[in-house]
C-alpha cells in the first residue's frame, strides 16, 4: 500500500508541475497561431482517410464496382460465372464503374481488362491466387448466411504440412483440416476425405476459395455430416502441367503421366505420411475421395482403380475423356457389378451443364451405368466456377460416412 500512495504523490506532483508550467507559459496568441508552420508528422507514410471500397454490394445483391483510370480508352470487369465481360462507363473523374444486377449469393473472383491488360481492383485486398492468373475476390452474402459463410460455431483447424516428393521430385505440401473437437492424443479415429484441387491451383485453394473448411464446420455444427479429417495435397504428378501452361492439355502422354504420377504419390507418399501424423480410420468404408476439374479427374481414376482403399467417388466438373474409359479403369474390368456396387457406397458425380466438360461427365456416367453401377449425376446450371464447387461439396459432404 506505500508504494502505491508514493505512486500516486508522484503522479499528483507530476501533473501540478504540468499545469504550472502551462499557466506561466500562458497560451499562445492569435497571430502567433497564425504564422506557426504547420505540424510536420512523424508517420511514416501519408495519414489519409481510408479510400472508397470497391466493390459495392447492395442488400439486393446488386454489385458496382470502380476502377480510377483517366487514362485509359477502354475497361471492362470479367467476372467469374459470366459468358461474357461487362463494359464499363468513364465518368468525368476518370473513374470507370458498372453495376452487375441481384448476384447470387456466393464469393466471386475477377479482373479488370484496362486496354487489354489484366488488373487486380486496387481497392479491394481480397485475391485468388494461381500460377498463371491473379484475381480479386468478394462476397454477396446470403440471408440467412450460406454454408460457406463464416458463422458463430465450433472451428476446425487447417494444418499445412511440406515434404519432399520423390515421385514427383519437387517440394510439395498438403493441408489437413481437422473438425472441431479434435484431439490428437485421444484414441478416437476420424473418417477421411481426400479432396483434390483443380489445375492451376495449389492445395490452399480448397480452403482459400472453396471455404472448404468454413463448409465442413458449418455441417457438423447443424449435424448434417460426420466430423472427419480432410487432406488436400498436391494435385500435380508432373510439373511439366505448369511449365508448359494450358498447352499441356493439348499433349495426351503429359495429361497421362501427370494423371499416374499423381496417383502413385497420392498412394505411396501422403497417404502413409498422413496415417503417421493423424488418427486416419483403417476401414475402407471411412475412406472417400472427391475433386474439381482435373482433380476431378484424378478422383475418378484414384478411387475407381483403388476400390480396395475408397468407398466413396466424388467427382465435379471432371477433366475425364470422352470415350475408351475401359483403358482408364482396368481396376473395374474385372469386377462385375454386384461386386463393384457392394465396394462403392456412393459416386457422386456433378457439372454445370453450361461447361465444356458437361458432355464428357455425361459420357462418362452412361459408361458407369452400363457397367452396372448407379452413379447419382447432378447437371446444374452454371459454368466452370467455384459457385458450383462450393455447392457441389455441400451436397456431397453430408452423405458421406452414414450409417445409412
């Protein structure tokens, strides 16, 4: 108690001095004031207000968006999930600006195109990031909130691990989301979900712009699906993929030796590597495997040739051929279809049935089910986009793993 009487004497002196001082110094005339210089501040850079946001989302889902370029001739916005770009109008600030109409509500990424240039918008730190374009992302949220929507309930975790790939021979990574609750020094044993990102991604994109683990908390919060660990790794079996660009596709022995090598470090690589670090259920039955675009692609020909190891295919907007599939899928062949249908809980497969994969996904389908099999295919209307991905595993997720 002294000490804290001499603290307060001290401070009491302190300030009486204080305001000694400023009485003998008495305040400064008005002319002084006048010719004073102006402070000079200390901050290391300019202290101006915050900048207009961009873009703008009205209740109604209306979206405007502004991009200052006075110098510019021509600007139109690209906006994911529209056939084509939106023109936009200069004002006589030089700001360019376009209202897009009651959008949905989900996340959308897109550019700018100034002068045929690709640009990010300034004015909103959001991006989707990829090895070959950049774009910046916002949300029309929904009322009541999505399920990609952060919402006010338990959270998993999101690990990332990194490792060296022998098969693939680069440094590679993969995440792990852990559902709500986990422990790792519990007995407790978890289902899994190997989930797979499509080209020119990385394995963040499934977290990054697929709220997958934002989706998974949401669903095991409402009960609508079984807490499960999901890994996301490294979709690329070869990187000549990325070196050579979208060209790649265009080479069927690179798309093959990608497809195989992709398969063999899944396999022999991630999988054990996530067993050691994860209570990874044993039974076949707690064992699923799901994918966008090319990962779409890899889900199929994974999960379909491994029916040993997976009971449940999910496959949207797959990167699948056209035809001669029984060279694909030579772990089917043998099988007859009382055998496949008893190893295959589910496939699952989707397309938006304005993309251009939409007829190979139907090809591939009728191919199942003239093996017997019973696919369930779910068309939906939309183009090659997150919108859909998101929707797609909200849909597939619950019915994974039920007892059902």
């Amino acid at each position: 108690m002294p000490a804290l009487v001499c603290r307060s004497r001290h401070t009491y002196l302190f300030a009486a001095a204080v305001v000694v001082i400023l009485t003998l110094v008495g305040p400064r005339s008005t002319a002084a004031q006048a010719t004073a210089p102006a402070a000079r501040s200390v901050a290391p850079v300019p202290l101006v207000p915050a900048p207009a946001r961009s873009p703008q989302v009205a209740p109604d889902g209306t979206v405007t968006f502004h991009l200052a370029m006075p110098n510019a001739v021509k600007v139109e916005l690209h906006l994911e999930g529209a056939a084509n770009p939106f023109p936009m109008e200069k004002g006589t600030d030089g700001t360019w600006s376009v209202s897009v109409p009651k959008l949905p509500p989900q996340y959308y990424s897109y550019t700018f195109n100034v002068d045929g240039t690709s640009v990010l918008d300034p004015l909103n730190t959001p991006v989707k990031t990829s090895f070959f374009v950049d774009q910046s992302v916002f949300l029309v949220p929904g009322q009541p909130p999505m399920l990609w929507e952060p919402a006010n309930v338990p959270h998993g975790t999101v690990h990332q691990h990194f490792y060296q790939s022998k098969i693939v021979d680069t440094a590679s990574q993969y995440f792990v989301y852990t559902p709500p609750g986990f422990d790792a020094r519990s007995k407790q044993s978890y289902p899994v979900l190997y989930l797979l990102h499509g080209y020119s991604d990385d394995p963040s994109a499934w977290t990054a712009m697929g709220k997958a683990n934002v989706i998974l908390d949401n669903l095991i919060a409402q009960g609508k699906a079984k807490p499960m660990i999901v890994v996301m790794p490294w979709g690329y079996g070869d990187m000549q993929m990325i070196s050579r660009g979208w060209i790649a596709w265009q080479d069927p022995q690179l798309v093959m030796s990608n497809f195989v090598k992709f398969s063999d470090a899944l396999m022999q690589e991630v999988i054990p590597l996530v067993k050691s670090e994860y209570p990874i259920s044993g039974k076949r039955e707690d064992h699923a495997i799901a994918g966008l675009s090319m990962g779409g692609g890899e889900s199929v020909l994974v999960g379909l040739n491994h029916l040993d190891d997976f009971a449940y295919v999910g496959a949207f907007s797959s990167a699948v051929g056209k035809d001669n599939y029984a060279e694909s899928f030579p772990g089917m062949v043998s099988l007859t279809p009382e055998q496949l249908n008893a190893k295959l809980k589910l496939i699952w497969a989707a397309c938006g049935t304005e993309d251009g994969l939409f007829p190979n996904n139907q090809n591939f389908v009728n191919w199942l089910k003239e093996k017997g099999l019973r696919p369930s295919f779910n068309p939906t209307p939309g183009r090659h986009v997150w919108m859909l991905w998101r929707e797609n595993l909200s849909a597939f997720a619950p019915l994974l793993f039920q007892s059902k």
